[in-house]
C-alpha cells in the first residue's frame, strides 16, 4: 500500500508497560526486520509514563524511543536517558517546548486554544516560567525558548527533538538555540534540581 519495499523505521505511539509482557507485535515486527522490509523498531512513551520504557529498553526490545522531557520534566535524564545509552537506543525528545508553554510568550487566550495546555493552571504555570526566566535568561540563554532547547541537547543520550513551530522566526530562533549548544552544567543541574515539576495535563483529556 504504501508503494515501497522497506521501512526504515516502524514506530509505536503511546506505549503501555503491558505489551513489554504481550510480545506477538515485537515478533511480528522483528520477522519483518530479519527479512529487511523494517530498519529500526521505535516506541513512544504514554505520557509522563516514561520509566515504564526501562525494561524495553534494558531488554533490548527497540531500538528507539520518544518520550516527553523539558524543563519541568526532567526526571527521565536520572533513570531512562543515561539507560538509553548504556543500551544503544536512539532517544527522540518530545514537547520540548511544553506545547509552547515554556517559549514564555502565550497569551490567556493562547493557552485556551491549545489541547494540552488548556486544563493547566495557567497563574502557576506563568509563575514557574518567570522563576527560570529571572534564573537563566539572560545569564545562561538568550530567551526562554533558547533555554528550553538547548536544555535537552545538554544531556548526549537525545538522538533528536520534535519542535512546532509556526513561523520563519521561530524557525531561525530555534536553529540559533541549536547552534549554541548545551547550557552550562551548573544551570543544567539547578533546572534538574530546583525546577521539576510533576504535573500530567493530558490525563484530563480522556
């Protein structure tokens, strides 16, 4: 159907602990690996649910995984990314910029319009914000946006990251955050320590 002889990558998108124990889709799919018709097998972690990839990954059951991680959500750079890779798995960072949250430039309305923002409190979640942004910006980063990307791509276990993003400046913002590279350890380790917030909007949107 999809008019090609290989895939180079099979990906499973909101992952549940228990299919680590129901293996026929892993069979299924590592046959087709074998006969070359799939390069890589990926999975993406439910939610905040992040850990729950530990035993897949330590098993060696994929050879990828998305998950989110941002500056509030940091936890899986203490367990699952350094796992990651010990093991040799590609990590893809999800919602590295909280559905724009963390871009610090959402209006009420804004944050009205978007699925995963909407049921946030939006007074605690602008408070937070301001506390990284009186902390890092502009000491460590040049906006908050540049904060959030580069915070990801200081932890070498991320292959890659998913950004939105909706038009050329943000585009450019973004590759410039790229261009300049991690942040510096100390801020890494004070957002890691002083900044992590555990929250899960999206279970409000079952």
């Amino acid at each position: 159907a999809l008019g090609t002889e290989r895939l180079d990558i099979v990906h499973l998108h909101q992952w549940h602990y228990r299919w680590t124990h129901e293996l026929e889709w892993l069979e299924a799919l590592a046959g087709l690996k074998s006969e070359g018709k799939i390069g890589l097998i990926a999975v993406s972690g439910q939610d905040h649910e992040h850990d729950a990839l530990l035993e897949l990954v330590s098993r060696g059951l994929v050879d990828g995984v998305q998950i989110i991680v941002n500056l509030f959500e940091s936890r899986p750079m203490n367990s699952l990314l350094p796992r990651a890779a010990e093991c040799g798995v590609g990590v893809i960072a999800r919602c590295v910029l909280d559905s724009g949250g963390l871009t610090g430039e959402l209006t009420d309305a804004a944050f009205e319009e978007r699925p995963f923002l909407k049921h946030a409190p939006a007074t605690d979640y602008r408070r937070r914000v301001a506390a990284l942004a009186r902390q890092f910006v502009p000491a460590a980063a040049a906006s908050m946006a540049d904060l959030a990307i580069r915070f990801i791509l200081s932890d070498p276990a991320v292959s890659s990251i998913t950004l939105g993003l909706g038009s050329p400046r943000e585009v450019d913002a973004a590759i410039a955050a790229i261009e300049a590279g991690p942040l510096p350890v100390d801020a890494v380790t004070a957002i890691r320590r002083d900044h992590v917030w555990t929250k899960n909007f999206y279970e409000a949107l079952v």
